[in-house]
C-alpha cells in the first residue's frame, strides 16, 4: 500500500496503477475483487476474505432493505455484484474514474443477468471546481 501512495500523483496514475497491478490481483485471488478482504481465524484463501468483508459490509449497511447502493471506487463492481445477487430489490450505481473497470464490470453485470434498471456504470473525471 506504501508503494502504490508513493505512485499515486494524479488521477492518471491511480488508473495507469490499476491497469498494471488488477490482473495479479485477479490471477492470485481467483476473483474480481481489489481489496485485501476480512480475514479471521478461519479464513482460508483471499477470495473468501473478500467475500466476507463484502457480507459484513451488507448487514453493516442492511442492504437487505436498502433500495439503492452507491458504491464509488467500485473496482470491477464485483462486491457491488455480490450485493446485487444477494438483494433482488437493490439497484446498483457503480462510479468509478477507470474506464477499462467499468467496462468489465458492464458485461459481468450481464453475465450475471443483473437488468439494465437495477444497474448504472458512471465513469468521473477530476472535480473542475
Ligand atoms: C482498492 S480498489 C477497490 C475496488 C472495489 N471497491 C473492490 O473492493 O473490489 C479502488 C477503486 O477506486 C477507484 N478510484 C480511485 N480513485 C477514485 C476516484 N477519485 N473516484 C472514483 N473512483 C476512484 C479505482 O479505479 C479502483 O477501481
């Protein structure tokens, strides 16, 4: 983490750094998820972790009754996904500055049946003023 804040300078940089390194982080977790998951003493690989901070994430923010979820930093959208699977009645808003991610997560929001209602991609750029 010191070494990616070291290279962070720009907006630029954060999606040039997400571009190099997501791909390991693909082939070595198994999953879609960028983040290091909840890891407890029965934890046994990184995709589960993420799994589990996803779920705690859930029931912390009771999704089971919210109506929307707006999740910005969301990656490949695999834990807005998740949350998306597991509350049939949430819409998604998926907000992010890296195009590439936004674009994998649309047609895994598809391989996935999610309808176009319950789902919105926006991909941001710098705040102007
Ligand atoms: C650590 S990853 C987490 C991705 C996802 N939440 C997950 O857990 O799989 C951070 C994400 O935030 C995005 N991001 C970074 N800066 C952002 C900004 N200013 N606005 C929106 N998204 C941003 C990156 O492109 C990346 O997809």
């Amino acid at each position: 983490m010191l070494f990616m804040s070291a290279f962070r300078r720009n907006e630029r940089d954060v999606i040039y750094l997400y571009n190099t390194f997501s791909k390991l982080m693909q082939t070595t977790t198994g999953g879609d998820m960028l983040n290091f998951g909840y890891w407890d003493k029965e934890t046994k690989s990184p995709l589960e972790a993420q799994y589990t901070l996803s779920n705690i994430i859930g029931d912390f923010a009771s999704l089971n009754t919210a109506k929307t979820i707006i999740d910005v930093g969301s990656g490949y959208s695999s834990p807005a996904l998740q949350w998306k699977v597991q509350n049939n009645l949430l819409q998604i808003i998926c907000i992010n500055i890296n195009f590439q991610q936004l674009r994998y997560a649309i047609k895994n929001s598809s391989r996935k049946s999610i309808k176009d209602k319950d789902k919105s991609f926006i991909q941001v750029t710098k705040k102007i003023f």
